[in-house]
C-alpha cells in the first residue's frame, strides 16, 4: 500500500467509477498530481457518499494501492477527512463511509 497526503482538486462522481484528481507534494516541495479511482458509482451512493461529501480543498490522506503502469495513479483503499473525521473505506468488495 501506498499513502498520501494532500489537497483535492476536484472529484469526478461518475460511472463506472468515480474519481479524485489529487494533488500532494514530493519529497523536494514540488507538486505532484495524482488520479486516485474508487468504488463503482451505485455503491458509493449507497452507503451515503454523493458529489458533495468531498469539496476541492480538502486536506485527505490516502492510502491504496498503486497503479503498475501509473507511478501517480492508485485505487482508494482508505481516506481520512482529517478536518472533521470523515472516514472512506473499501472493506472487502463493499465501501464503508463513517461520518463523525
């Protein structure tokens, strides 16, 4: 696994599966975009999550697992809202989300 740090730039809730476009920072300070994928669309409606439980800015921490073929690229395993709390998690072939 892999975990980030960093601001949202934007997310993309769409089908087949919604999408974060992500930004963090390396090692140096020099910004690094990042396309982070998660759970299909039906499923993430269904335990509460909609276009709006995420904004741009938002300050999360991510860990997934990464792309083979994309070195900024990874599927959603976890994300912490470290502002308020809120908890995204993929729990076996389902998401959980946890609001505080």
């Amino acid at each position: 696994p892999t975990t980030i740090d960093g601001t949202l730039i934007r997310l993309r809730f769409v089908n087949p599966h919604p999408y974060l476009e992500f930004e963090t920072r390396d090692a140096r300070g020099a910004a690094e975009r990042w396309h982070l994928e998660l759970d299909n669309l039906g499923e993430l409606r269904a335990v509460g999550m909609t276009n709006d439980t995420y904004k741009a800015g938002d300050r999360l921490v991510i860990t997934g697992s990464p792309s083979r073929t994309d070195a900024h690229a990874m599927y959603v395993r976890r994300m912490i809202r470290p502002s308020d709390g809120l908890e995204y998690e993929q729990v076996g072939p389902s998401p959980r989300l946890r609001f505080p």
